[in-house]
C-alpha cells in the first residue's frame, strides 16, 4: 500500500535555531500534503496545506513566517520550523493525499525537542 | 480549531470484552474516518466511511455513518492486549480539499 516516510523520527535542538522535517511520498505522487501538530495527550490539529508548486495555505493562528512549508515535488514537502523555541516542541505528522481515490496517507511523524 | 466531540475520553477494559466510542459534530461532514495511532506513531486508518447510514466492518471492528451525517460510532468487538492505543475519528466537511478534523482521541487499555 501507499507509504509515506517522515525524516527525522526525533530531532533536539537549541531555542532559536530552525529545522526541517521532511514528508515523502514513497511509492505514489501527492499534489497535496498536509501537516499537522500533536501537543501530548492532544489530538491532532492541521497547521496547513501544502500545495505542489504553490504557496501553502495555512490555517488560522498558524504563523507562515515561522512554519515554511516548500511543496517542490510532488513527492516531498518539507516544514521548517524556523527560530524554535520550547513552545514548538511537538510531534509533527504529515499526510498525503493518494492518487485516485483520494485517501490519506499519515508519515510516521516527527517529535522534535526545542531546549 | 474546530474538533469533534469524541466519547469516552479513556476506556480500561478486560481483554475479551466489547468496546465502542462515538464521535458527533455540530456540523454535516460528508466522510468520517476512524484511526488507531500508536505512541510515537503517526495514525493508521481502520475505518472509512462515505454514506450516510453506511455500515461498515473490519474484522473485529465496525463503524457506522449517521443518519444526520453529525455522528459515527465505533465498535471493537472482543478486545485484545493489541487493541491498546488511541483511537480517533475524524471528519472531512468537504470532499475535495482533503482536510481533516479531528476529534480528541479515546485512549483504550486493554487488562489481559
């Protein structure tokens, strides 16, 4: 079936500094990903829709400038979580959107620590 | 954001016993999806449903669209040690953009 792969698994980094989360789509092509945010015993909340090829729309109270979000091929989309700070630690997860029918595909997720 | 209201918020059950959780909105969705998400996992899905009133199983599990498209339940019917986890419905409003909504998640343990 459908894959889609998040790297990294786990990422620490220092406040202020930025980092990339990477969402391929393994084994199909996805115009259109989504990212999401899991704080702890939270559900999942969409931060915004990645569009191949176009800006991504994001939603409400979701800062652009600090999330980038770079849809270059129709098999990656990467989030950059820029200037991070301890409040951004979270567990990010991706979805795609599969060819034809249209079901969502979740990535593995990515937990990212801000010290 | 917009969540849907997902009951009960935890289950501890004994193993061999039925489960079932429900999810309801305010609002018409025109899919409802149920997925299991392991800690440190992404969710995988169990469940799609399309129609309302469709009925729907999956092994042990089985999931139904409401009449008024505001609600789903689930179902898991003899529960095992491997049921343990977070269970979540979640709902597109409309079918083409692919947005999901979420609802607040039913973490299940299961008493072997």
């Amino acid at each position: 079936g459908a894959v889609v792969s998040q790297h990294p698994s786990w990422v620490i980094c220092k406040s202020g500094t930025s980092v990339k989360i990477e969402c391929r789509s393994l084994d199909f092509q996805a115009t259109t990903m989504f990212w999401y945010r899991q704080f702890p015993k939270q559900s999942l909340m969409l931060m915004a829709t990645s569009n191949e090829g176009s800006k991504a729309t994001y939603e409400q109270g979701v800062e652009k400038d600090k999330f980038l979000i770079n849809h270059a091929s129709l098999t990656l989309s990467t989030l950059t979580v820029t200037s991070a700070h301890p409040e951004d630690s979270s567990f990010y997860i991706c979805s795609a959107k599969g060819e034809g029918t249209g079901e969502l595909f979740f990535g593995e997720g990515s937990r990212l620590t801000v010290l | 954001g917009q969540q849907l209201n997902q009951s009960p918020q935890s289950m501890f059950i004994q193993e061999g016993e039925d489960v079932s959780m429900n999810c309801t909105s305010s609002s018409i969705f025109n899919t409802w999806l149920w997925y299991k998400q392991d800690p440190g996992e992404g969710p995988v899905l169990l469940i799609a449903l399309y129609k309302a009133g469709e009925l729907t199983s999956n092994g042990r599990l089985t999931a139904q669209f409401g009449i008024t498209r505001k609600d789903s339940f689930l179902n898991i019917s003899a529960s095992i040690p491997s049921d343990v986890g977070i269970y979540f419905c979640a709902g597109h409003r409309s079918s083409n953009t692919g947005k999901l909504i979420f609802g607040q998640g039913t973490t299940l343990q299961v008493k072997p």
